[in-house]
C-alpha cells in the first residue's frame, strides 16, 4: 500500500551500476556549478575539478567491478555447494557428510 495517490510502480526497474549513476551526478555538476564558473576559474582549478572527476569515475567503475565480481563468486560457490550436496546424496536417499547421515524423503 503506497499513500501516494501518484505513485507508479515500475515494474521495468534496471538496476544501474555505479558508473552509470556517476556520470549522471558529474553531468549534474558539471551543468549547475562547473559551467556557470567557468569564467571565474583558472586552468589550475578547471584541471583539479577535472582530476576530481576523473576519480570519481574510476572509484565508481572499481565500486561496480567489485560488486559484479562478488556476485559472481557468490553464484559460483553457491552452485559448486548444491553440486557436491547433489553428488553427497546416494540410491537410498540419504545424505552422508561430516560423519553424519540424513534421510531424505524423495516423495
């Protein structure tokens, strides 16, 4: 239940990654408080703002890179898991590991 009367559900939801969403705040910046400026700064400050940027960047593309990669190390352990879970369960239907058993009802 949502008591907004003008809220919309978006089922279409695409998660964006950190890159994605960086550039969108730089290109924010950039519009609101870089250009208006650029007259008043000089090349010294225009090449910080610039390093700046570029850092931000690069923090955000090792931010989605890492939060892929544990996705993906998450996944493949998981799946290796309910392999050998799998492969651990014999004829009779029972799983055997860490010197205990335990029937499973196949029914």
């Amino acid at each position: 239940m949502n008591i907004n009367e003008d809220y919309q559900n978006n089922e279409e939801f695409e998660e964006r990654t950190y890159e994605e969403e960086m550039h969108e705040y730089i290109g924010f910046l950039h519009e609101k408080l870089i250009k208006p400026m650029m007259g008043k700064l000089n090349n010294e400050e225009l090449i910080t703002i610039g390093l700046m940027g570029t850092n931000l960047l690069y923090i955000a593309k090792v931010a989605t890179e890492s939060k892929l990669y544990s996705k993906k190390v998450i996944t493949d352990e998981y799946k290796e898991l309910i392999s050998d879970m799998c492969k651990s369960i014999n004829d009779e239907g029972s799983i055997s590991g860490d010197n205990t058993t335990y029937n499973v009802n196949r029914n």
